[in-house]
C-alpha cells in the first residue's frame, strides 16, 4: 500500500485530499494542529496522525523524523496547510504578515526538507498553492506574495527533484469554500462568488494530477486565464481583483489550523 502524507489535514483540502487517497487506497499520514479534528479523521481513515505546526521549524523536524522512522519511504508529500491574510499590507497586522509567509510558503519548505530522505524514485511532491501565486491581488496581498513565494519554490523544486525520479505537481486552485476560507460570504463580486468551488473537486483533480503525471493544473482549468492576464495585461488585471474585495477582513489575531496548515484552504 503506498504511503501519503497530508499536511493541513484537519479541514478543507487537506481533509478532502486525505478522504479521496483514502478511497483509492493509499495510506495516509494526516499533519495538523488540532487534535481533536486529525486523531477521529485518522482513525476513520485507517491512517495515522501527527500533531505539527508546518511554521515550526523544529516541529516540523520532529515530526518528520517520527514519520520516516516508521515509514522510510515516502510516496506522496502533499504540502497543502495554510492560513488566510485577508487585508492588505498596510493594514494586516505585523503578526499575521509573518504567520502567513511562514505558514503558507516556509512550511513547504521545511515539509520538504525534513521529509526528503524518505522521497525516493518514483515519488510525489504536491504543492497545493493557489491562483494567487499567479495573480498580485491586492485585497490580501501578505497572502498572494506567500503564494507567489510557494509557487517558485514548487517549480524550482521539480527540477531540483527530477535527476532523483521524484516527480513534483503544483496543483493552483481558485476561490475554494472552506472553514478557513468562507469565500461565499466573504467575496463582494458577485462574479468571483459564482466561480468559488469546493474542496473535494480541488482534492480529485489533484489525486488525478498525481496518477496521471501532469506536473502544474489550475482548478478550475479556466483559472488559468488570470495567469496569462497577469502577465499580458496587469493594469487590468490589478483594478479588476481590487473590485473582488472582501465584505470584512479575518481578524489579525485569528490562527486557523493551516490549511490552518494548520487549517487548509486556499484563497486566490
């Protein structure tokens, strides 16, 4: 039986990712902060658990260390934990500002990292990043710049992983309803609210990406029109997510289990 590790998997992605593994008979390590939520998943799953905060470096060491000791070889890192930062730069708070670059792009890393001995040929990195590592969305810009960061490192990873047959997946979902990340509620476009999806299809495209082979993918695939926008056109593009906007900001102070990594969402 091959072997996943899931991080950010007490709600959300992570959660839906881990139940489609699951169900296509994987094995899963479920990574998150919040016991009460990842020990009955595990348990559901036929999986196990451990308890990390991916921002903690040495945490994270620990962690991984508990998980190749058990599980030498790895199959599939998935790193998916993040947390929200719904305002810009000049408003969110310091402390936020630095949760979100740790969480959401420095958690990857140090994953990555403390997991590596066990990646070997013919395994799988999936970085869960998100449209707004492609798009500089001003509305929750400390969000986008982790995701921008993210993505770089995702790509600069696949070839850095490539001579050892590891093979690594950017998976870059849009607006996706979560606890995390109440999108429906949040979003003032009508519009953005009506492309907002839900986790479970984010979760079987990315198991599809891994299975099939294919190395980067927008969810929903139309996404990847902001990407090119981005590029092509970003005055446009800058005054048509600054219309998106968010009816309020997450406060400051909240931490979610990421992904609330050590939650798990995504946020565009």
């Amino acid at each position: 039986m091959k072997l996943a590790v899931v991080t950010g998997a007490s709600s959300g992605i992570g959660e839906a990712t881990a139940r489609e593994l699951a169900r296509r008979g994987w094995r899963c390590v479920l990574v998150a902060r919040r016991r009460e939520r990842i020990e009955p998943l595990a348990a559901e799953l036929g999986g196990e658990f451990e308890l990390c905060d991916v921002s903690d470096r040495e945490a994270v060491e620990r962690a991984g260390a508990a998980i190749l000791e058990r599980h030498p070889r790895i199959d599939l890192l998935v790193n998916n934990a993040g947390i929200p930062g719904r305002a810009d730069f000049l408003t969110l708070d310091v402390d936020r500002i630095e949760a979100v670059l740790r969480t959401n792009y420095l958690g990857g890393v140090w994953c990555t990292r403390a997991l590596e001995p066990g990646l070997q040929p013919g395994s799988h990195v999936v970085n869960v990043v998100s449209v707004a590592g492609t798009v500089a969305f001003g509305p929750a810009g400390p969000y986008s710049a982790s995701k921008h960061a993210q993505l770089a490192f995702s790509r600069s990873l696949t070839g850095l992983l490539a001579p050892r047959g590891v093979q690594v997946h950017t998976v870059l979902p849009g607006f996706v309803e979560t606890e995390g990340f109440p999108q429906q509620s949040a979003l003032r476009s009508r519009f953005f609210r009506r492309a907002v999806v839900r986790p479970e299809l984010v979760a079987t495209r990315l198991v599809d990406a891994v299975e099939s082979g294919r190395r980067e993918l927008f969810v929903p695939r139309w996404y990847r029109v902001f990407a090119l926008a981005q590029a092509l056109f970003p005055g446009l593009v800058a005054r048509l997510v600054r219309r998106s906007g968010y009816r309020r900001a997450v406060s400051a102070t909240q931490v979610l289990d990421p992904h609330p990594r050590i939650q798990d969402a995504q946020d565009p």
